[in-house]
C-alpha cells in the first residue's frame, strides 16, 4: 500500500533576490545567504555570486573557523597563500578550502581576461574542526562527476549524491552541493537526507520548486522548508534553467562572526584577532608575507 502514496517534496519557505553590491577590489557581488534576510542558514555563512573584472579581486586576507568552496562558472581566478600553495581554477573547476586554524591567502582574476564569474560559498565548521590544519581539496571541471537522470537535466555533483552519483569531496560538515543544468519542460526529484537544511540558487532561467511549484527566478534564493522531506520536486516550463542546489546538516552550535573569522564564543574571537596580530598558533607564517599575485 506504501509503494502508492507520493513522496512528498520539501516547499519553499523564503525567496529572496540578491541584488549586487560591491566587495573586495573591483569586485562585484551579488550576496545570496549572508544578508540580512537570510544571515545565517546553518551551517552555511555565506553564498555570493561573483563578477570580478581583470584589475579587481580579494588582495591578502585572512580566515578561521570555516571552509570556502569557490566554484567558477566564467574565466579564471588565481590563488595564493602564505604555505606556499599556488594555482588556478577555471570555468567548471572546484576549490574546497578548509581554512580551520588559519589561512591567509589572496583570490585574484587572470589579468589576461575581460572578468571572472562564480560562486563562493562559506560552510561553518563544528567546534571539533576548526582549529583543525588548513587543507585543500581541488577538482577540475572534468573531475567532477555527473549524472544525467533524464535527457535535458544534467548534475554536477560538486558534493554529496545525486541520482546514485557520489562526490570525490570529503565534507567535516555534511553537505550536498549540486549544479542543475535543465532543458525545458522537465520534471526531476532529488534526494536529500531529513535533517538537512537547504536552499537554491537560481543563476539563469526560471524553475518551479515544490508540489506547489513555486516560481524561482534568477538571482533569487529559495529556502526549504525543514519538515523532514526527503525530496525536492523541481521542474522547468518554457525555459531552461541553471541553479545549485545547497544543503547540509546543521551544526546547532553559537556562532559568533567578525568578517573572515568565525568561531563559537566572542571569547575566541577576541584570541583569534591576538593569533593574527601576533602571528602564532595558526598564523606564524604571515609575518611579513605578501603575495605575488594581488
């Protein structure tokens, strides 16, 4: 009798329009979970959507207490940290920065190109992690999986499952991040684990989310509702639509946030600006480093 009964798709509780605004140097952004709609979504700190041109970008800064997940969409952005850690990401490419006990580093656009597109994303870490060791995850765009559960919808699977295709990503927090790419006038569900929160992000195109298909347009963000569906129901109309699918299981710890630090108690704060000024427990190596790059 089970095997009947429709499986009930998560509804969207919150959408909210992103509107640009300044960040960094040159840069452009378009601030999805952060702003003060939507400040923090556990265990997510941040979603922006960046434009960056050829002589802007995020000279030397630093952070602890979380990860930074930048995914490109268009053109290439370099990177450069204080351990020495050098490289570049372009268009589909992946870098999962785990900054934990500290990262100083520098993300800025190839010179030779007119701007930089992509996302960047902030995932807190627990308490358990984040004086953890700084560490890297870096995935080309051909390295990272697909699946295709109908003609017309692709998924890249930057992180947890879709459809039975599983990320290479190690996540300390639970995560699932996926890039949709639909057709037109199409229908899919995706998986996703109870107790996860989520949202999506509409980049291009128009998408109906829910059993009550609630309209997406670009540049808005869509948040679940948290009543312990385990799917999303998503389709398309009269056009094709690009969006990401973010979700993961929250943390439920304090959080308190002073820019790019972010810890458990102001305790903790105040001793990480002491770590950073005085160079130690995490941030030995910034004492007069500079990057090559910004």
């Amino acid at each position: 009798m089970a095997s009947t009964l429709a499986r009930t798709s998560r509804s969207i509780i919150k959408s909210v329009l992103s509107r640009e605004q300044a960040e960094g140097v040159g840069a452009r952004v378009r601030r999805s979970i952060g702003r003060p709609e939507l400040r923090n979504h556990d265990p997510f700190l941040m979603l922006d959507e960046f434009n960056v041109d050829k002589n802007g970008g995020f000279p030397d800064h630093p952070h602890r207490g979380f990860e930074t997940v930048t995914y490109m969409l268009e053109g290439q952005f370099q990177h450069e940290d204080f351990a020495g850690h050098k490289g570049i990401i372009g268009p589909g490419d992946l870098q999962w920065m785990t900054a934990g006990r500290g990262i100083v580093h520098s993300e800025m656009p190839v010179k030779s190109q007119t701007r930089a597109h992509g996302l960047q994303l902030w995932i807190n870490l627990p308490q358990e992690h984040k004086m953890c060791e700084p560490q890297y995850q870096e995935l080309l765009d051909k390295e990272i999986p697909r699946a295709t559960p109908q003609e017309g919808v692709t998924v890249k699977v930057i992180a947890g499952e879709s459809h039975g295709v599983k990320s290479k990503v190690y996540t300390r927090t639970p995560t699932m991040y996926l890039d949709y790419k639909m057709d037109k006038n199409k229908t899919v569900e995706q998986s996703i684990p109870s107790s996860y929160t989520g949202f999506i992000y509409m980049l291009k195109g128009t998408a109906f989310i829910g059993d009550k298909e609630f309209e997406g347009k670009a540049h808005h963000t869509l948040t679940f509702s948290e009543d312990g569906a385990e799917t999303i129901k998503i389709q398309t109309k009269d056009e094709d639509a690009h969006f990401v699918v973010i979700a993961g299981e929250p943390l439920k710890e304090p959080i308190v946030q002073h820019g790019p630090f972010v810890m458990n108690t102001q305790e903790e704060i105040y001793k990480t600006f002491v770590d950073y000024q005085f160079n130690q427990n995490g941030f030995e190596r910034a004492r007069d480093w500079h990057s090559t790059i910004a």
